[in-house]
C-alpha cells in the first residue's frame, strides 16, 4: 500500500474506499489485482481493508476487529454528521470485549430526521441523544461506553449484557450518577430489566470473557455465589490468586480458556500443577473449567457439584 492511502487507511480504523484508492495513485486495473489476489480485502461494497494475519488472536478478538472494521466502512460511506455509531458498535470502537451480540450488521442511532429500521446490512436507531451521551473514538462520533452498553444490554441475553458489562468497570471509569441518570432515561425502554440485571450482577474482578460466561452459567444454574480473585498462601508463601472460591465448600474453581493461544508449554503445566498441589494441601478442591466445556453446563455444573460433595 502506498503512503498515502495507508497514512489515509490508518485514520479510517485500517479502512479505505475505492475511490479514495483511485484518488491516491491506483489504477482500476491495480485496484482490481490486489482485490483478487487478497492482498486487499473487502468489507462491504467499494470498502476494502489491507490483508493481515489475524490467527494470532483469539477468535473473540477477531471477530472484535472484522466488527471494528465493518462499522469505519459503513460510516465511510454515509454523509458526515448524520449518525452516532451506537449499541454493540459503539462498544467495538471504544474497545469493550463483547460476546453474543450480533455482530452481522452495524448499529448506528440517527442524528438526523431519517427513518429508524434495517437497510443494507445497517441497524438505524430513531432516539434521543443529547451532549452526555456522545464521544468521539477512532475518529467517528459514537455513544460514550456507559450509553452503549446500556443500549447494548436491553436488546442481547443476559450472558452478553454481563460479559460486557463486567469489562466495563473493570477497564473503564463510570461516575455512579452516570449511571443513574443512563437506567433514568432508559428505565421504560424494551429489555431495561435485563440491562439493570446484567449491571446488578457485573463485577470489575472478572478478568476474561470466560469468567464472565462461567460466573452467568454457575449463577443461572443455582451454585452458590463464589468470592472472586481470592488469594492463598502456605508455608511457602503466595501461591496465588483464584478465580473462583466457594469457601463453605473449600471448593476453588479456575478458568482455563486460553490455553490453546496462550500455548500450553511443558514449563506452564508443570506450574500449573505445582501451584494446584500447595491448594489441596491446605484441604481444597480445585476445579478447572476449559472453553469447550462452556458449550456444556450440565457438566460444568455436575463438575463443581462434585467437588462440592468430596469437600
């Protein structure tokens, strides 16, 4: 790519247009060579990204940054100043980790006097946004994060509410009147119960996406609720911190989802292990719950059960 388009690209979230392209030296043919040959790659309809290995990440993250992505094509391609991205979009751009939502197509909330409802991929939002509600991310104007995950959480499940709404506060700063003012406004909107529910339940202490979904499955199944992030020591010291500890049951429950991008080392096993042995020394169950197992609750929660039993 030349210097030109990417130094453009750079400010559209990596994005570019075709007639930007035309308009920084590339030829139709040009243009068209390095769009079948991949090393361009199109997002939407005359909106292309440069080609990059994105297997390094986890699959979460990916589909972030494709999200991230489709929501600079749309909003390259509308006239300036008559949307705000917003709802699971803007959480994209400000960064928030999301999972469950829908992430086919971008939502945007009028600015304008144009109609609300689907058109070419775009979800368009009729409602009123005033100053507070407003912020501007990679360029774009967007809803501030507490606005879009409030509107993100009155139309997704409750797993999806919680899992964003945990990174949140745990990465983000939010005024409690913030707050209060956001379910004020939103307090008779469809869906408010489960956005109230989901910030009721969130916790700064979940630290990944798979604490967060293993917290909502253990709570929608009946466990006990656990401390998070408990710290334990012996003889020898710090052993660690845990991310799950049902102390009636001296039962420790860990999450291990990332092991597959993380790398699953000889030297991390032999740690992992060492660290399990001092814990059930001090007369705990230790739990360890992988990704895949998320997909089957009726056996995460047999598992906890039984540890629970043999406590």
């Amino acid at each position: 790519m030349n210097p030109k388009l990417k130094l453009l690209a750079e400010g559209q979230g990596g994005v570019f247009s075709r007639s930007q392209a035309a308009d920084c030296g590339y030829t139709p043919d040009q243009i068209r060579d390095r769009i079948r040959d991949h090393r361009w790659i199109r997002v939407r309809y005359g909106q292309y990204v440069e080609a990059v290995d994105l297997s390094h990440l986890a699959p979460w993250d990916q589909e972030l940054l494709n999200h991230q992505r489709l929501v600079h094509a749309v909003v390259n391609s509308m006239a300036a100043g008559t949307v705000a991205v917003s709802h699971q979009s803007a959480l994209a751009l400000h960064g928030v980790p999301l999972w469950g939502p829908d992430l086919a197509e971008v939502q945007v909330s009028r600015m304008d006097t144009h109609r609300g409802g689907r058109i070419a991929g775009v979800r368009h939002h009729r409602g009123k946004l005033t100053d507070a509600d407003l912020t501007t991310v990679s360029g774009l104007t967007a809803t501030t994060v507490p606005r879009a995950l409030i509107e993100m959480a009155c139309t997704t499940p409750l797993e999806a509410a919680v899992i964003s709404a945990d990174a949140v506060r745990r990465d983000h700063v939010v005024r409690s009147d913030e707050w209060e003012r956001l379910q004020a406004v939103t307090e008779f909107w469809p869906g408010s119960a489960t956005a109230r529910a989901a910030l009721a339940f969130s916790s700064p202490l979940s630290e990944s996406v798979g604490e967060s979904r293993l917290r909502v499955l253990m709570q929608t199944h009946g466990l006990p609720a656990p401390t998070l992030q408990a710290e334990f020591a012996d003889a020898l010291g710090f052993i660690g911190r845990v991310d799950f500890y049902f102390a009636a049951q001296r039962t420790v429950v860990e999450f291990d989802g990332l092991v597959k991008y993380a790398g699953n080392t000889r030297e991390r096993l032999i740690k992992e292990k060492r660290r399990e042995d001092r814990l059930r020394a001090l007369g705990l169950q230790v739990v360890r719950i992988t990704w895949a197992e998320l997909e089957h609750p009726v056996r995460v929660v047999a598992a906890i059960q039984s540890a629970f039993a043999r406590a």
